[in-house]
C-alpha cells in the first residue's frame, strides 16, 4: 500500500515537475513575429524625432515628455529585441542567445565603471569639483539594448 502511495506521489511530482519545465521554456523560447521589427522600427525613430522636437522645438516644463519619450524608446528597441527574423533557424537562437550574454556582461561592466570616468571628465574639465552620479536606469537599458541589437545584427552577418 506504501509503496502504491509512494509511486503515485512520484508520478504526481514528474508530471509537476514537466509541467514546470514547459512554462520554462515557453518563457525562454518567447519571440514576437517578424513583423514586429518594423513596428519597433517605426517606435524608435519616431521617438527619436519627437526627443529632437521636444529639445529644439518646445519651450516650457516638458520633463513629463522627456521621460514618455525615454520609455517609448526601450519599448520600441525591446520589441527589436523580441523580434523573430523572416528565417528563424537554430543558429540565429543561437546569436541570439550570445548577444544577450554579451550585452549583460558589456552592461554590467557600464554601469559599474561609467560613474567614475564621468566623475573623473567633470572634474579635470571644471574645477568645482563636481559630485558622484549614478547612472539611471534609462541611461543602462538604452546602453544594453543597443549593444544586444549591434551584437546580434553583426554575429549574424559574420556566421
């Protein structure tokens, strides 16, 4: 009877367990259709040509649509991102992948040094002695994202 008990449990858990796995990779495996590319095209440059609107063209307190614009521009390089290729094969996952690696890594290494060479810049360049900023959040993801986006485009050019 024990041993009836025990191997239902076991079944119970393996079927848990592959459950678990395939929202795992459902999760991992998540790619916007090819199409999107142009939508997330689309995003970014029209961000980019309303962020020069706003510093050129607009007069007023317009930090609210300073910080819009900075959000619509990650939304469009994520979905960039997302976006499968028209030929999707294992090698492309595989740049992918590679990409995403080296854009964390190259990030990490930006967002931990950049504070320090702009605290260096600003004070030989000015002698107030200027304060330690840290980078933002935008400023980082931006960063990130470019480099996924440069990396993945490029690995896939010299395959």
């Amino acid at each position: 009877m024990t041993l009836l008990i025990s191997n239902v449990l076991i079944m119970e858990m393996e079927k848990i367990i592959a459950s678990e796995r395939n929202r795992f990779y459902k999760l991992i495996n998540f790619r916007l259709s090819y199409r999107f590319m142009r939508i997330g095209i689309a995003i970014v440059l029209l961000t980019i040509v309303m962020m020069f609107v706003r510093a050129f063209a607009m007069e007023g307190d317009t930090v609210w649509l300073k910080v819009l614009l900075q959000k619509f521009l990650l939304v469009g390089m994520l979905i960039m991102s997302l976006s499968k290729d028209k030929l999707e094969d294992e090698m492309t996952i595989i740049l992918r992948t590679q990409s995403y690696a080296i854009a964390l890594v190259v990030g990490v290494i930006y967002a931990l040094v950049m504070p320090y060479v702009e605290f260096g810049v600003s004070n030989v360049m000015t002698s107030g002695g200027e304060s330690f900023k840290n980078l933002g959040d935008f400023q980082v993801l931006l960063f990130m994202l470019m480099v996924q986006l440069m990396f993945y485009h490029n690995l896939k050019r010299y395959r």
